[in-house]
C-alpha cells in the first residue's frame, strides 16, 4: 500500500484474525478490498514510497570490531519452522524442516545510541529523511497511478495516532499518520525526540537504514529461518519464545497492546509505546525482545509461497529466502520479512509476536515501530 498523507494507492488486506467494529467515520481516503479480506496491525501498514531505494550515503569506512560485544551466541541445530497453533497464516504453511549454522546475534534491538554511533561516523541519512522521487516510486506501483502532489513528496514517515474511540479495523489510516518530519530522531513526530533514550529501539528505519548500519557494524541482517530459529530460544514448537502460556496471562512477558485495540490500552505491561531494550525477560538463548516491542527486519525478500517452494523431506540447510519479492496483495511492490511483532500487537487483532508469525514491509517502510538487529558470522 502506498501511502501520500492520507492519500492510499493499491489494494492490500493480507492474513490474520478479523475483527470488525462496523461502519466508522472515515477520516482519510483508503483503498477497500477486494473479496473477503482480513486484518492485523502490520498486514494493512501503508508501505512508505516502494520505489525508494538505496543508502544515504557513507563517508566512513566500516569499524573493525569483532568483539562480539553485546552479542550472544546462537548454536546450530535443526527445528521445524513454521506455523504452531490456529492463529497460524497461509504463509506459515507448511512446517518444514530446516537446519541452521551457528552464528553471533544481538542480545537486543540495536538501540538509538548504537545508531547515533553510526550516522555521526559516516554522516548517513535515512530513507524517513530524504525526499522521495517519483521517477522511482512509479516502477512499483500499478501502472497509470497517477503522481502526487508535490506537497506530498516530502522527507517523512509513518507514526500510530491513538484514536479516541473504536473503529472500523480495515481502515488503518484510523490510527496511522503520515507525518512530514517523523524520523528515527523524532520518532512521535517533529515535536518529540528521543532524548535520555540511548537504550530505546531505533525505529523509523528502512531496510535500507538496516542494512547500511550492518555493514559499517561488520555485521549483516539474519535470514528469516535464522530469526526463528533464535527467537525459539531451544523450545521444540512452542508458540511464543518463553513457551505456550498466552500473551496476556500471569506476568506480562512482553511489550504488546493490552486491552482494546487502537483506542484502550491498559498498559499492564507499563509501555504506551516501544519500550527500553531489555525491559523483559530473555528467551532461552539469552535474546531480549524477540516477542514484541518492535518488529524487526530480515534479509530475505518476501513471498507467500516461500514455504512451500521449499518444503523437503529432508530439510534444507541455511535458507536465503526467494530470489525475488510477491505478495499476492501488492504484486508491484518489492517487500522483505519482518519479525516479531510489536508494542502494537495484540491476540484479539494481531499475533505478531508468536515465533512463526511472517509479516512483511517494502524495503523503504519506516515506522515507529519498526527497527532491527543484527548477526554476525
């Protein structure tokens, strides 16, 4: 879904758990589905501008660190990837076999100062940033789509505006804003910034963004089948990293949208929004927020049929993702998975943070509740 201020362009409703609260006000112009449709708070995020690629330029050579600081280390094995429960997407399907090498991962989201870090040393700057080009937008989007408004065409990004009242959950401009100035520096909008927030999740960053701190980190994004396998944590086919009890019973293990979604939070897990890295306990591996706060990108291109192109009885070994990019709801618009959900999800609306939960972005996407962390070899 392309998204200019309100504007949407394109149809997308992909698979999750529907939940409607009938006919609302419509603030903003949305596009509507075609046929029986469902929702989720990441399966109807408006992408940013698809045709916008490429880092914002580096100055700066990569820092030669290999203390794995901050790292924990994940063994190699074998495991069943896939859906677990009946919350499970198309996507999930099927279970298939997969065995992965060991490698190093972040103990947390890669945080605002390890950010900072990075664009002071090479004077990058982020997709949210820059003013998107037209000439580029228009290979991805359906042809004849006609060209915004200059005024539209601005450096922003996408942030949640908490509405007031319930809504009607297929309209995801009810709680989504395009906001002119929104950036990893100013995550609620131009008037917020993340002062006394180093260990705060840097969000607003495209996969672009990802990648190019990675690179200068000598690091690299996980594969999908590896983020998995992490936020596993050594438990055989539970449904969430710390095992099967659900989401919101006895203490809270993750941050995730308690009560009603998008209007009433209760915040019985303390957080409105994302929360400090660390904040819950770790999976079995020692890995922090695997489940909820922010999503997390992946390496691999998306596509809903990935599973099944796969599927061996003798498994495969380190999985790379498809060699190319589809989603049946937006054919044109070149997308890569996302992980783990967010302090947006909840069972009533959405499951992201169950460990088999797919979900996916086009590569230029910023949200303020989207971010990254990093492997390394």
């Amino acid at each position: 879904m392309i998204f200019f201020a309100g504007i949407a362009i394109g149809t997308a409703f992909t698979s999750c758990k529907q939940k409607s609260n009938g006919p609302t006000e419509v603030k903003k112009p949305v596009a509507q589905a075609k046929g029986k449709s469902s929702v989720c708070c990441e399966s109807n995020i408006p992408a940013r501008f698809p045709g916008l690629s490429g880092p914002g330029g580096m100055n700066a050579k990569s820092i030669d660190d290999h203390s794995h600081k901050g790292m924990v280390w994940i063994k190699a094995g074998t495991f069943s990837m896939g859906g677990d429960n009946k919350q499970a997407g198309e996507d999930e399907y099927p279970k298939h076999k997969v065995t992965v090498k060991g490698f190093w991962m972040d103990a947390t989201e890669v945080t605002n100062a390890e950010f900072a870090k990075f664009v002071k040393a090479t004077g990058y700057v982020t997709t949210a940033e820059r003013k998107p080009d037209w000439e580029d937008l228009k290979k991805q989007v359906p042809p004849g789509t006609p060209k915004p408004d200059e005024s539209l065409l601005v450096p922003a990004s996408l942030i949640f505006s908490q509405p007031s009242h319930p809504v009607n959950l297929n309209d995801y401009s009810q709680w989504w804003s395009w906001e002119k100035g929104a950036d990893w520096k100013h995550p609620h909008g131009p008037k917020s910034n993340i002062n006394g927030k180093d260990n705060y999740p840097v969000v607003h960053v495209s996969w672009f963004d990802a990648v190019a701190y990675c690179k200068w980190a000598g690091k690299r994004l996980p594969t999908e089948a590896e983020w998995e396998w992490a936020a596993r944590g050594g438990l055989n086919n539970a449904i969430y990293p710390w095992g099967n009890e659900p989401v919101d019973a006895g203490q809270p293990k993750a941050n995730t949208w308690q009560g009603d979604f998008p209007n009433k939070n209760t915040l019985k897990d303390k957080f409105f929004f994302a929360a400090p890295v660390g904040s819950f306990k770790p999976n079995g591996y020692g890995l922090f927020d695997m489940a909820g706060n922010v999503w997390e990108w992946c390496s691999d291109y998306y596509r809903n049929d990935y599973y099944k192109a796969i599927n061996k009885p003798q498994g495969v070994t380190d999985p790379q993702g498809p060699a190319d990019s589809y989603d049946p709801d937006e054919p044109y618009a070149k997308k890569r998975v996302i992980r783990g959900g967010s302090f947006l999800c909840n069972d009533s609306y959405c499951s992201g943070y169950r460990v088999a939960r797919r979900m996916k972005s086009t590569e230029d996407s910023g949200m303020e509740h989207l971010g990254f962390r990093a492997v390394q070899d």
